[in-house]
C-alpha cells in the first residue's frame, strides 16, 4: 500500500524569523525546541532556568524577538522568569510550555499578560509549534 505523507512543520512554507530565546531545564527537550525552530527559520539562544534567562535577555535581549519558556525549572521557574520579562519587555511574546494543561497553567499567569501570550503543552510536534508561531509573528508585525 502506498504511505500518504501529511504535510508537517519542516516542509511547511512558512519561515519564521527573528531570535527565540529558548528556556528549559531539560537538555533534550531544549536541543529538539531549538532544532524545530531553526528548521523553520529562527535563530535560538537557550538557557536552563529563568535566572540565566534573564542573564541572557540583560545581555542580548535586543536581538530576541520572542521567548519559549518553560513553566516548572529549579533556581527559577517559569512563573517568576514570566512576571520578569513582562516588567522590562511587555511586548515581547513569550510562549509558555508545560507538561501540565493550559488551564492549569493560565491561573499561574494570569494579571501579567500584558503582552502576546501564547501556550504549548509538551510534548509537542513541530506542526504545534508553527501553529503557534504563526499568528505571534503576525501580531508583532501590525
């Protein structure tokens, strides 16, 4: 039987562009969220906590167009890295991940969403993050 190919991320026409700041604990999780960005166009700058996350945006963060944060890291976690980046970049769109659902994680962010907010639960595909990705770039280009 022939095999039918469904379109996917990688092979998708749309190309982001910009620096996403890519903030993980987890070594693996964070080298495959960087490879599915850089295969669509971004470039990525990673960090394993909210404390180096804000060490990097103190640094660089004028070259970063947007943040992939997780929600639960030790030293800082993403809840207060959160609250941070929305005090000094209110505009930035920041992408919160988590094992948990968005339900649970809303009430955790809620009252600083001042600026593009967007959710992905893990595990995700490259398909979901594109999904995601997409309207964010539209936003912060009107």
């Amino acid at each position: 039987a022939a095999q039918h190919e469904t379109p996917n991320a990688a092979r998708s026409d749309w190309q982001g562009s910009g620096t996403i700041l890519v903030v993980e604990d987890e070594e693996g999780v964070r080298e495959v969220a960087e490879r599915m960005l850089q295969d669509i166009g971004f470039e990525t700058i990673s960090a394993r906590d909210g404390r180096e996350a804000l060490g990097i945006m103190d640094r660089e963060g004028g070259r970063v167009t947007a943040v992939l944060l997780d929600l639960s890291m030790p030293r800082m976690g993403g809840q207060e890295a959160f609250r941070r980046l929305r005090q000094t970049r209110p505009d930035l769109p920041i992408i919160m991940m988590s094992g948990y659902t968005e339900q649970v994680v809303a009430p955790q962010i809620a009252g600083a969403k001042s600026g593009p907010t967007a959710f992905l639960q893990k595990p995700f595909l490259a398909e979901d993050l594109v999904a995601i990705l997409r309207p964010l770039a539209e936003v912060t280009r009107t």
